[in-house]
C-alpha cells in the first residue's frame, strides 16, 4: 500500500476524518458501556422487585393462613363450650333422675310398675304387692335422705335375681335410674306360692338430696 503524501497526511480533511472515526469509536464503547451498566441495573432491580413479590406473596399466604387457624381455634373453642354445655346439662338432668332433690313418691311408684309390667310373663312371672312408703328420714352420715320402701314380691327363679341385680344396678348416670339400696330380702315359704316360684318381702332404700332448708 503506498503511503499517503506527507501533505494529505497533514491537510484539515483528513484531520478532521481522523477524529470524527476516533469520535465515532469512542461513542460505540460509551454505548456499550451505558448499554451494560442499565442492563446490569435493570437484571438487579427485577430480581430485587421479584424478591419483594415473593415476599409479599409469602406474607399473604402467611396471613391467610393464620387466620384460616385462628377461625379454626375459633370454631373448635366454640364446639368444645357447646358440647361442653349440653354435656352439662345432660348430666344435670340425670343427676335429677338418679339423686332427686324430693322423695318423688309417684315417680318411684312409676318405676316399679314399669319394670313388674315389663318384666312378668306367665312362665317367667314377677308380681308385686303391698307397696308401701316409710317416713323419710336423714341417713347416719347426714349427707342425705332416705326414703324407705317394703313390698311383697312373688316371682320365678329367674325373675328374683334379675330383681336383685335391677337394684342393685341403680344409681348410674348412663341407666338414669333411681339410686336404691336393697336393705334386706325376707324369705316366704308358704306351701301356696307355687311351684318354682319365690316369695320373698323386699325392703329398699331410695335415696334423695337432704333438705337444706
């Protein structure tokens, strides 16, 4: 390549050329460079922006949750002071059943004839008779009342044991029966009471809250 004359080297154009290619060269670095500097910025800013989304997003899922739970506890406190409640009262009820704050002559009267109507059948009879009320009185302890109560009782085998075994069950929350004590079992053996049947006098206790007035 031959070399420029010494005087195009030096004339003003080509000056001026050579600067304006140096200009133009370093105005495409300077290009590139900003070009890197807001790439770099903007990558930076969008991860810090997708950070604090996520952040957020956490945050309300957090929430959410939590107060999905406190409703929870909510309703589960709420269940457990219902059932807690009804449960209460259930057992008020047959607490008023089992340990009555009367004597209840007539509801006793309605359980005995309840269970005699049930029970008695023409091969396997139980039958009561002469039915009567003592004078309540306070127990020895003091802590309550009794209510004494006698009966003439003629049944089968069978049916004298389930007897024993029905007062003897008493008292329970689950049955809802009447608290009674049988005191004692006075044996019948007249010749009339029947072939395979038991006579016997049953003296009972039933018992009842004491009077606090």
């Amino acid at each position: 390549m031959e070399s420029l004359p010494q005087t195009q080297l030096g004339s003003p154009a080509f000056i001026r050329q050579h600067y304006l290619s140096r200009s133009i060269k370093l105005y495409m670095i300077g290009v590139v460079i900003v070009g890197l500097l807001v790439s770099y910025y903007g990558i930076e800013k969008y991860l810090e922006y997708s950070d604090k989304v996520a952040i957020v997003n956490d945050s309300e899922k957090g929430l959410a949750g939590l107060t999905q739970t406190k409703k929870s506890d909510g309703d589960l406190a709420t269940k457990v002071q219902t059932d807690y409640k009804e449960q209460d009262e259930e057992m008020r009820k047959g607490l008023a059943l089992v340990f009555p704050s009367q004597e209840n002559y007539t509801e006793l009267t309605k359980i005995f004839d309840a269970y005699f109507l049930e029970n008695n059948r023409v091969n396997n009879p139980i039958i009561a008779t002469d039915m009567q009320f003592g004078t309540p009185a306070a127990d020895t302890s003091g802590k309550y009342d009794v209510l004494p109560i006698s009966m003439n009782i003629t049944a089968s085998e069978a049916n004298f044991y389930k007897f024993l075994s029905f007062v003897q069950d008493s008292g329970t929350l689950t049955k809802k029966l009447r608290l009674l004590d049988l005191k004692s079992v006075q044996m019948n053996f007249a010749e009339d009471a029947g072939k395979h049947k038991i006579q016997f006098r049953a003296e009972i206790s039933a018992y009842f809250q004491k009077d606090k007035s």
